[in-house]
C-alpha cells in the first residue's frame, strides 16, 4: 500500500477501487500530476512511454488525461480498505528536499489513539508469509 500516489503503472481501477475510498477523485488527481512532470520535462521519453501505455490500458486515464488539469500533492488525508484490518485514513505530508524538486518525501501518519493507529500496529505485528523471501515465497 502506497501513502503517498498512486502509481499509474499499476492504474487498473478494479482492484484499486476496493483498496482506496474516494477512488474516483483519487484516480483522476493521479492522472494529472504527470502534467506537472511533462511541462518541466517535455521531452521525457519515459513519461511519454508511461502516459502512453496508461492511455492504452486505462478507459479512466484516456478519458481524464485531455481534461489538461495539473496536480500537485503537498498534504491530504488518504482513505484505505485493507483486506485484513478494514478501513484506514492515513494523513501524509510531502516534503522536498531544498535545490532538488526531482526527489519527494512522503511522511505518512495516523491520528494517535485511533482505529487507524491501532490497525497498523496490528499489521506491523502480523507474521504472515516469510517477508524475507518476497511475494508469493519467491526470491
């Protein structure tokens, strides 16, 4: 589960939607901030690569990309379902380091004393598979 963006390579919409409240915002927010990368780098070929192949694969990306609206993330509040604790709202703050505005720190939270705080906590506890050996026991 990611804090901070969701990652357009993995932009499919059916899974996503049950993972993240407010999806559809969401989604479409996440379209728009390669706009903010394609004006400082227009000749990028591997944001045109990725725009590209999400544009192919993705009905909500072909519909939103023309829609031109650039998004930048700074702070918000982020809804999650995770399939064994139930609903999560993660508050994130994105920070940048100074003379490098290519490089973006997520700084992620929950509220202290709250369902979210103690339903990580349960999941940084939980032993399920061997971690160590990857998705799925693979290497």
């Amino acid at each position: 589960m990611q804090c901070g963006d969701l990652d357009l390579e993995s932009f499919d919409g059916v899974r996503t939607e049950h993972e993240v409240r407010r999806w559809a915002a969401v989604a479409a927010d996440t379209v728009a901030m390669p706009r903010l990368d394609a004006g400082r780098h227009p000749d990028d070929p591997k944001l045109s690569a990725l725009n590209g192949e999400s544009s192919i694969h993705s009905g909500e990306f072909r519909r939103w990309w023309p829609d031109h609206r650039v998004h930048r993330r700074t702070t918000g509040t982020k809804g999650y379902r995770h399939p064994l604790v139930g609903e999560l709202a993660v508050t994130y703050q994105a920070l940048q380091p100074a003379g490098d505005p290519e490089q973006t720190l997520f700084v992620c939270t929950t509220e202290p004393d709250s369902p979210s705080q103690t339903s990580l906590r349960l999941l940084a506890q939980w032993n399920g598979p061997d971690r160590s050996r990857g998705p799925a026991g693979k290497f």
